[in-house]
C-alpha cells in the first residue's frame, strides 16, 4: 500500500479493504448476478466485500465491455 504524507495531494482508495484480484471464476460468478438482476448490496455480500469494491469492479467490466448497462443500474431489477 502507499500512503501519501504530504498535505497537498491525495491518493484515492487508499482502502486496504478494497479487494483488487479477482479470479476468472469470480468474475464469472459476478457477470451472471450482474445479467440476473442482482443488486450491488447483494453482490457485495455474496462475494464478502464491501460496496465500493463492487463499484470498482462493475466499472472495469463496463470499461472492457464485459457487462451492459442495465435500465436500474446498480439497484438491480
């Protein structure tokens, strides 16, 4: 982890809860929750991690085009 001392910057997420690795088979499991309808609190539970590492997560796969935008976005169906 970095940590950044001086006053005049900030370093975002900075959060050691923030779970940066995923497995091919997590992320298999989390595009069919996100196809499903699953909400981001539900997935957050299902996978043991906070909401913002969903987020995160859910806009790297938007990013790559792994998953689409859906009519309720992170609220689910």
């Amino acid at each position: 982890m970095v940590t950044v001392k001086s006053g005049d910057t900030h370093l975002l997420f900075q959060n050691p809860a923030i779970k940066w690795v995923w497995t091919p088979r997590e992320l298999e499991r989390f595009r069919k929750m996100w196809e499903d309808g699953a909400d981001i609190l539900k997935i957050a539970k299902r996978f043991k991690v906070g909401q913002l590492t969903i987020a995160l997560l859910i806009m790297d796969q938007a990013d790559l085009g792994e998953i689409k935008q859906r009519q309720h976005g992170l609220y689910g169906k």
